[in-house]
C-alpha cells in the first residue's frame, strides 16, 4: 500500500438495543463513508470502542467492515492490547481477514519505557507483513509515544505512519519536521477541531471521529487545504467545530466518553444511518431528549437528517 493521506474515518461500533452488534448499521456506515470520499476507514479506534468489544463483536465487525468496503477503500484495523504476543495473534488474524494496515497503541495497563515501546513495535513488525501506524494516545494508554520514539520507528522502516492523538501540538510539530525526509511515512492529527492547522503544519491527513457524522465536509476540508484555499478550509473547520458541541449534550449520568461517542451514533440515527445510539455496557447512551437535540443542531447547522 502506498503512503495514506486524506481523511481517515474511525468507525463507530453500531449496536442493537440489546447490545448484539448491528451489522447492517455497520454495512450502511461503511458504505456512506466510502461515497462520500474518504481516503480510508480504521476500525477498532477509541470511537468504536475496541477495548469494550468481545471476541466475537470484533471478529463479526472485522468480516462486515472487510467484505462492504469491497475493496473500494483501504482499511486498518487497530490492534491494541496489554503484550507484544497477544497483538501479534490479532494482527496475523486481520491479515488473513484483508485488512491493509493495523493501527497500533503502546501497550496498556503496565507502563512501559520507550525503550519497551521500541521492541514492542519491531517485533509486530518482522511477526506480521502489513504497514503498521502508530496511535499516539496517552490519556487512554497511559504511555506516550515520544517523538524520538516515533523518528527511530520510522527511521527503521517499522511503522509507516502515526496517528497523533495527544492533542500536544509542538509535539506533532517536531514529529513533522524530523519525519519529512522519510519517503513514504504519513502522519495524521486525531485532533478533528485542528485539521486545517494540522495540514498548514504538513500533516498528511486526519483520523477525526467527526468524520463518522460528517465524511464528506472533512473530505472538502482535506481538499480545501490541498489546494492552498485556506480560507475556504478555515469555514468549514469552523461548521465542524460548531458540530462537534453535539458532545457536551452528555449521557445522562454518563461520562464524556459515553456523551461523545453516543452523540456521534445519535447525528449518524438523525442521518439515517445507524438505528440507535447505544453504547457497550457500562457506558451509557444518549435518551430520547438527547437524540432530539444533536437532531436540532445538525438542522441549525444544515446538515440532512431524517
């Protein structure tokens, strides 16, 4: 696979209101992503909730995400869990299902130096033939991938790419810099709010959980910068960060991870393409009078709903 930009959509998880994964909402959200342009789908991020899915949820996701992209889009799938052996036993099962690319967090629970976080990524890298993007998320995997730690990766050729999600901005800055000279390696912000920054900066695209919502104005943004038309970008970034305040509606007694991602899901049921906004057990999902809101600011901001 060639080097990726563009926009990168992390799916959401669909669930029925019994929690059984909802394949044909998933079908649907693959299929709206790809006709609206995006360069490619992730899934198993944060927002679709990778850490709360059971074995079979994620080998069912797996199969429906593969076989409905059809090949019209490249998907990576994220593999992340505590030790080296058990994400080597994923990835090599997302090889043999078709995936692309395998989106990669520092190991989790235990914390690990760079140094371990080095060996960690090399030896998923001669274990399995498949690019591997880096997914820089300290707040969730309690250990950040330095910048020196991503140049050495990409300097010896085990990842191709990484996915920022630090929300640490000079950080991605000196990632930008010292990365520019290696052929093939893509960098993406997971900070949908600041993708025209990102892209000014020399990003290579995003990985924005807002683009499940609202695919196609992240692909126009993407566009918009590509052409030097930064002012054009700027208003759209601006629509989208307006959108985004479909987050703060919150679950009721929910945290803000079950406020956001349910607010995504409830915009993707106003859109008609998920059939509810239920989260995994025990995050709680938006109600009825949270659906009736995101419903009222996508049509403030005019964006289609059912």
């Amino acid at each position: 696979m060639s080097a990726l930009s563009g926009i990168i959509t992390p799916l959401v998880t669909p669930f029925c209101d019994d929690g059984a994964l909802d394949c044909e909402s998933l079908e649907r959200l693959v299929e709206f992503q790809i006709v609206s342009g995006v360069h490619g789908l992730f899934l198993f991020g944060s927002s679709g909730e990778f850490a709360a899915l059971t074995e079979s949820q994620r080998d069912l996701a797996l199969v429906t995400v593969i076989r409905a992209a059809a090949g019209k889009a490249p998907v990576l799938v994220g593999v992340s869990d505590n030790s080296t052996v058990r994400v080597i036993e994923r990835c090599r099962q997302a090889l043999d299902c078709g995936a692309q690319g395998l989106v990669i967090t520092a190991p989790f629970y235990h914390v690990n130096s760079q140094s371990e976080i080095v060996d960690h990524f090399s030896a998923i890298h001669a274990a399995v033939r498949l690019p591997i993007y880096a997914y820089d998320v300290p707040v969730l995997a309690k250990a950040k991938i330095e910048p020196k730690t991503v140049k050495k990766l990409a300097s010896d050729g085990v990842i191709s790419g990484l996915k920022d999600s630090s929300g640490d901005m000079s950080g991605l800055r000196q990632i930008i810099i010292e990365t520019a000279g290696i052929e093939g390696f893509s960098v993406f912000t997971g900070m949908e709010l600041l993708v025209d920054t990102a892209l000014l900066m020399g990003a290579s695209g995003a990985v924005a959980g807002l683009a499940n919502v609202a695919p196609r104005d992240y692909v126009e943004l993407f566009d918009a910068c590509e052409l030097g038309d930064w002012e054009r970008a700027v208003s759209i970034q601006t629509r989208l960060t307006r959108l985004f305040d479909i987050v703060y509606i919150g679950a009721p007694g929910g945290g803000y991870s079950a406020g956001a991602l349910s607010a995504f899901k409830a915009a993707l049921v106003c859109r008609g393409i998920l059939k509810t906004p239920k989260m995994a057990a025990p995050m709680r999902s938006l109600d009825r009078e949270g659906v009736e809101k995101v419903r009222q600011m996508l049509q403030c901001l005019q964006f289609s709903t059912e």
